[in-house]
C-alpha cells in the first residue's frame, strides 16, 4: 500500500495541478467503467448478498453514480477557476483571490451497504479537484470488490486510481497511511478509530457515519403518503441504508393506523406473488442474526412485535420480512444502536413539542424526515433540529441531489462531499493576495514615529 501513495503521491509532483481536460477525460473514464460493466456490477454485488435486486442497484447506485459524474463534468470547469474575493479597504488596489489546488491523494475507505456509490461518489469528488485516489473495499463485498479492481486497472492507470482488497487488519494499516485526505463512510465506532489512525499523520478527515434518523409524521400530514414514503426509504437495499428511518415519530392514537397501513403498504410494493424478487437480502449471517437479536430483546423487554408480511409469505434465506416494534422504550437495545435493517420501531407523540425535544435529546442523525401539510411546523422541525440532512414529505431524496452537500453532524459524521462541496473538500482553497505595485505599506512601516501614529489614529477606531 505504500508504496502505490508513493506511486501516485509522485506522480502528483510532476503534475500538481491537471487542466481541466485530463481531469474530464478522468471522468469519463469512470463513467465509462459504472455504464460498460452495469451488469457484471450488478451480478456482483448480487452474489455478496446472496440476493440483491438488480433494479435497486440500477435505481440506488449506478444512477446516482452516474448523476454525479456528470453533473461534475457539467460545472467542474467553473470551480476550477479562482474565486474572486474582496479585498480589505486599507490594502488596496491589491486583489485577493481563493486558488483551489488539488490536495494530492486521497484515501477513500467503501463500506458494504452500497459499493458501488459510496466509491464512485468521493471518488468523482476526488478526480474533479485533480487528485490522485487509493480506495479500500469492504471485506463483505469480496465479489464486488475484487471486479471493482478489475476494473480499475483496466480504465485507469494505477498512478492515477488504485483499489486495496483485504480484511479489517489490511483496513486499520489503510486509515493510518499518510494520506492528503481521507474519507470514511461506515459505523460511528469504526469512524472514531479511522479518526485515530488518521490522528498520527494530522491526515484531515471527512467521516460519513450513521446514527438514528428519525421520520415524524405531523398532525397535518397525507398520512397514507408518508407511510408509503417511509415504508419505501426503509425497504431499499432492506433498510441496509445509512439514511434509512431508523424510527417512526407519529401523533398520539395512530398506531394501529401506521401498522394497518404500513401493512398494506408493504403487500402492495412486494406481493407474494413475486416471492420477495424485488427484496434484498441481509448481507451475511451475522448482520441477519444481529437483528433478530435486536427484535427478540425489544420484545423480551415488553414491546410488541408485529410482522408486515402474511404468515405464508416467508422471506427465505437472508432475507428478513420486515417488522415493525411498537411499545419501545430508550433502554431498548433497538433504540441505542442504529438499525440497519428492515425494523422499525414506532413511537408516538403528544405534541410537535415533545416530537422535536425527543428528538433533541439524542445524537444528532444523518438524516431526518417531516411529513406534515402545514408549513410552520414543518419549518418548526427543520430549524430547532439539527441533522445531516433533511427531506420533507419524502425519504432519501437530499442525498440524490448533486448540488447538495452530503454529509452528518455531531455523531453522524464531520465534513461533506457531493458536487462543488465534495470538489472543494478535496482542494485546497489557497488564498492569495496579489500586492499592486503602487500601495501604502510605507504608511505602516518602521521607524514608528508621528507618521504612524497619525495612521494608527486614523485606521484603529
């Protein structure tokens, strides 16, 4: 591994600041890999899981992979050029400047939830501000990981983009490496040792980590939509999603309403009569067990459980029919950890008030959801609440859009990426002050006599 930054760190020397060209013929290159191997992708992480439909990488990985390219393409000249600023009264006619430099390399470490984005995401980031790559693919993923190199190594040279394979120990020795940037997305425990790896060498982190998002439903909303939208954010990928809804929020006296909805929600999205074709599978057996775990401690504790699919409508392997928790409470183990599965515990409320002080009162989620008609309490929830990001009357939709920064707060993570935010994450915004040949710094220079004391007078107010 280090001797590939090495490799690459190099050949950044001898080109420290790539032209736009060969930043969009990167580019194209990397598209050209996502559009020319969709299928073979898509198989790919369809043996990782076991079963993972290839709809849903289509619609969850390589269309947003592929949206962000371009939007890259679209308007990574423009943020290339340097960025006018004002300059201070007293210093001019000087001009001042931000000069955005490409860091030099950047690590870029890929979980398994979504392979394919969470690598080519940073990774156009990374290309478009003119850097150099290494990317380290989650062990869970071995079949999509080991393609991905593949593929890497055929579209692009290794002193330009290099992919590392290996287990959680070849991981630790990847965050410790001295990167320019480096870039986690994952678990908030693993994101505090990436932290402390990348601590010894000040290397500069972005952490995109989890966290329990929560979906409220106000007084006001279109409830049937809003179960809709909730049921279909949660049972993408099989709630395997770092922004999925990991709880439900909703008004006092709707429960039964939410389940008896959700029910017939879930038989119209995934009907027996496909067999759960269109429902991914729980990544390994550990993941699958995990959460069994997690439901039969929050019904052992006294909630209720209550299954969204018919009796006769077994999901087979690891495949997980959704459930839905009621009667939960904090010192459950489902409401400490975040999910990542297709569990969902629902809580109700007795006033917006309450909603927004529980919200409050936790870790700060990645993401949070508002459904309500009414704009002040929408606007009430979105400003006294603090989150990584926020849709409203809707799931997942902020992090598809590309001139949205995407990132967490607090405990859901640190920095951002995506479009400009993600070119400039990954530059070097110099600032420079160009001095005019004519100026008055011989006001303000030594020897301090009357001179200067008469500037000072006039300067310092």
């Amino acid at each position: 591994m280090i001797a590939a930054l090495h490799k690459q760190r190099e050949a950044q020397r001898q080109a420290p600041l790539p032209a736009w060209e060969v930043r969009a013929d990167r580019l194209r290159r990397l598209r050209a890999l996502v559009m020319e191997n969709r299928a073979s992708i898509a198989a790919a992480i369809d043996r990782d899981f076991s079963h993972r439909p290839p709809a849903e990488t289509d619609l969850l990985e390589v269309f947003p992979s592929t949206g962000g390219i371009d939007h890259a393409l679209r308007h990574g000249k423009k943020w290339m050029k340097p960025r006018r600023r004002r300059t201070g009264l007293w210093f001019r006619p000087a001009r001042s400047i931000l000069l955005p430099q490409p860091l030099g390399v950047i690590g870029i470490i890929v979980p398994w939830n979504y392979p394919l984005f969470l690598a080519v995401g940073p990774l156009t980031g990374a290309l478009a501000a003119g850097n150099r790559a290494m990317l380290k693919l989650s062990e869970l993923t071995p079949e999509f990981a080991a393609h991905f190199a593949t593929l890497i190594r055929t579209y692009f040279d290794p002193a330009e983009v290099t992919v590392v394979n290996g287990d959680a120990n070849v991981a630790r020795a990847f965050s410790g490496l001295p990167f320019d940037h480096l870039l986690f997305t994952g678990s908030t425990r693993v994101g505090r040792d990436v932290m402390h790896a990348a601590s010894a060498n000040l290397t500069p982190v972005t952490l995109e980590l989890g966290g329990k998002s929560p979906a409220i439903i106000g007084a006001n909303a279109d409830f049937d939509a809003a179960v809709t939208s909730i049921l279909r954010g949660k049972l993408f990928n099989a709630g395997q999603t770092c922004i999925a809804p990991d709880y439900v929020l909703l008004p006092k006296g709707d429960e039964t309403r939410f389940i008896d909805t959700a029910r017939a929600v879930f038989n119209r999205l995934y009907p027996a009569s496909r067999q759960f074709q269109d429902y991914a599978s729980i990544i390994t057996e550990r993941h699958h067990n995990r959460l069994l775990s997690l439901i039969d401690d929050a019904a052992q504790a006294g909630a209720a459980v209550h299954s969204l699919a018919a009796d006769d409508q077994a999901a087979g392997g690891r495949r997980l029919a959704p459930v839905l928790l009621t009667g939960v409470t904090d010192d459950m183990t489902v409401m400490q950890e975040e999910i990542f599965g297709p569990v969902l515990p629902v809580m109700s409320y007795a006033s917006l008030d309450e909603a927004i002080a529980y919200v409050n009162a936790h870790p700060r989620p990645l993401a949070l959801y508002m459904f309500d008609r009414d704009r002040a309490s929408v606007d009430r929830m979105v400003t006294q609440t603090v989150a990584g990001g926020v849709t409203v009357n809707d799931t997942l939709l902020h992090i598809a859009q590309d001139d949205l920064p995407f990132g967490g707060a607090g405990g859901s993570g640190m920095g951002v990426y995506h479009g400009k935010d993600g070119f400039d994450t990954f530059s070097k915004l110099k600032p420079v002050v160009y001095q005019s040949r004519l100026n008055g710094m011989w006001l303000v220079q030594p020897p301090y006599g009357k001179r200067f004391r008469q500037m000072m007078r006039i300067m310092i107010r």
